[in-house]
C-alpha cells in the first residue's frame, strides 16, 4: 500500500466515525468530536508523539486531521479554495 491509500485509508475511517456520530448523537456532538480529535491528531503529527511516532500511523493520522479540517470547513460554510 502506497502513502496516498494510507492517507485515504484514514480519511475514510474518519469520515465513518463522523456520519456514525451524527446518526446516534446528532450534528453538534460531531462537530465538537471533530474539533477535539483534530486538534489531538494535529498535536500527535506535530510532536511525533505516541502513537505518532510509528510512520504508518502518522500517515493515517495525516488522513484523519485532513478529513476532519475539511469537514469543520464545510460545516462552517467556509470554503476551502
């Protein structure tokens, strides 16, 4: 698996616990999982932390933040262009 599926693969996974979030506790528990996981996830990157540290897990972390930053923005009705 190349670093763009990894990346993909996070992404994905990410948008499946959101959709999951927003069926059983509504819109605005997704929003707030979405802001406090983004910014442990951008931490976790940012100083190579555990579990971080480990290359495949940074790169779905990767996936994962991109996800949900896209997300928080079209929530917020801001474009990303």
């Amino acid at each position: 698996m190349d670093r763009a599926e990894i990346i993909q693969r996070g992404a994905d996974q990410e948008a499946e616990r959101i959709r999951f979030i927003e069926q059983n506790r509504g819109q605005e528990a997704a929003e707030a999982f979405a802001r406090q996981t983004r910014a442990l996830y951008r931490r976790a990157v940012v100083n190579r932390s555990a579990p971080a540290g480990d290359q495949l897990i940074r790169l779905r972390l990767l996936g994962s933040y991109c996800y949900l930053k896209r997300y928080l923005h079209r929530k917020a009705g801001q474009s990303l262009d």
